[in-house]
C-alpha cells in the first residue's frame, strides 16, 4: 500500500501551473479537493505518492512554481 502526500496553494491558479509541469513529468499524481482534514477552505491540490516527494520539490524550483505547504498522511490508501 502507498501513502499519499498532499501539497496546497494558495489559489487554483497555481495548482494548474504545477499540474501542466507534472503532467511534463514521470510522475503519478491527481488534482484533488483539498481535503476536510487538511482544510476547511474550498481549493483544489495535488495528491502524490510519498516515495515522488524530492522529484516534485525539484520540479517546483526548477520551473519557479510556488506551493503553499505539504502535508503527510499518516493512514495508508
């Protein structure tokens, strides 16, 4: 079983920006609302598998992407 990561923005303008790089990339992902347990604001982010981490942070600077914070999830899916 994977755990999943979850990075947020703030705005969906920038979660489309990170998603047209990842989709550049070998890297499985999904554009998703965040979470309840995350957030209680409306808002979109990316879920990724935890073992992409440091591949996504790479890209993310390398292209000059701006996220606001990732979470870890502690229950496996």
């Amino acid at each position: 079983m994977n755990q999943y990561n979850y990075m947020t923005f703030k705005s969906v303008s920038y979660a489309m920006k990170v998603e047209a790089e990842l989709k550049k990339n070998d890297i499985q992902y999904k554009v998703i609302p965040v979470p309840r347990s995350i957030s209680s604001s409306c808002g979109l982010c990316v879920r990724f598998f935890k073992d992409d981490m440091d591949k996504l942070k790479l890209i993310i600077e390398k292209n000059g992407l701006v996220y606001e914070k990732i979470y870890m999830d502690t229950a496996t899916c």
